[in-house]
C-alpha cells in the first residue's frame, strides 16, 4: 500500500471512526446510568415491601385501615413509632437516590410511585402529626419536601366520584 492510500484511510478513520466511537461510548454510558438506576429503584421497591411486611405483622396497630386506631396501649405506640420511623428512613433515602428537580421519562415515572406512596402515608392523621418528631435529624430537603406533601394533603379537598 502507498502512502496516499494509508492517508486515506487515517482520513477515513478520523471522519467516520471517531465520532462512531465517541457515539458507542456515550450510548454506552446511558445504557449503565439507566441500568444503575432501575438497580436503585429495586432496591427502593424491595425495602418497602419488606417495610409492608412488617405492617402486616402488626396488625393490631391498624396501619393499612382509613383511620388510626384510638385505643392503643403504650406498647403498640411505640412499635407504631418504630414502624413510622422505619417508613420515613425509607422516604429520605428514595428522596436522596431517586429525586431531582428536573425528572423526565422512566426517571420521573419511578419518582411518581415514591410521591404516591408519601402522599399515602401523609394522609394519616396519625402519621402526618408525628412527622416533626420523625423528621428531627433528616435531610432539610426531604423534610421540606414531605412536609409540603402533608400539608397538600391535608388541605386537598376529598375526592368525590361522578356518576353518568
């Protein structure tokens, strides 16, 4: 081969092999952060279903019924706290791993399912008054976040249903 032919493929490989590679590279690194990502959303997910395991095994405590129970002895308060404190944990550290101000796509649709199970859980009366008490020590964003969470839902109007 001349030399004019090896220019011409150094050429060739400049034009099209450089930026194919830098293409592969970046499409490369996506695909990892993507897959980083449903890893923590997983993980996230498992951490709660344990969480619900707990609550079923604490039934007396009533905590998957509308309305919190009145007549708890000293002992199923404290174990409701301890639960309480287990679920907001949870909450911050979905809120640390998982939210950004600026969410699209799968990363926004994962964040919604965190924000509904929030929203759930600020909904009950028992919760949302303990939260000062639960969020002592937390993340100042998260506790900003989910305190606006449970004012929005304390001050959301009920939800009613149309009939046709």
């Amino acid at each position: 081969m001349s030399l004019e032919t090896w220019e011409l493929l150094s050429y060739v490989v400049t034009v099209f092999g450089l930026p194919l590679a830098i293409f592969s590279f970046v499409l490369e690194q996506r695909k990892e952060r993507e897959n980083e990502e449903e890893e923590v959303y997983q993980e996230l997910s498992d951490a709660y279903t344990d969480f619900l395991k707990l609550v079923m095994a604490n039934p007396d405590l009533k905590l998957r019924s509308q309305s919190a129970s009145q007549e708890l002895s000293e002992e199923q308060r404290e174990r409701k706290l301890v639960l309480f404190e287990i679920l907001v944990s949870l909450f911050e550290r979905a809120y640390l791993l998982a939210y950004e101000e600026k969410m699209v796509g799968k990363q926004l649709r994962r964040w919604r399912s965190w924000d509904d199970y929030m929203r759930e859980w600020c909904r009950r009366d028992d919760f949302r008054n303990t939260l000062p008490r639960l969020l002592h020590g937390e993340d100042p964003d998260f506790a900003a976040y989910i305190r606006n969470l449970a004012l929005q839902e304390t001050t959301r109007l009920p939800e009613t249903t149309v009939s046709t």
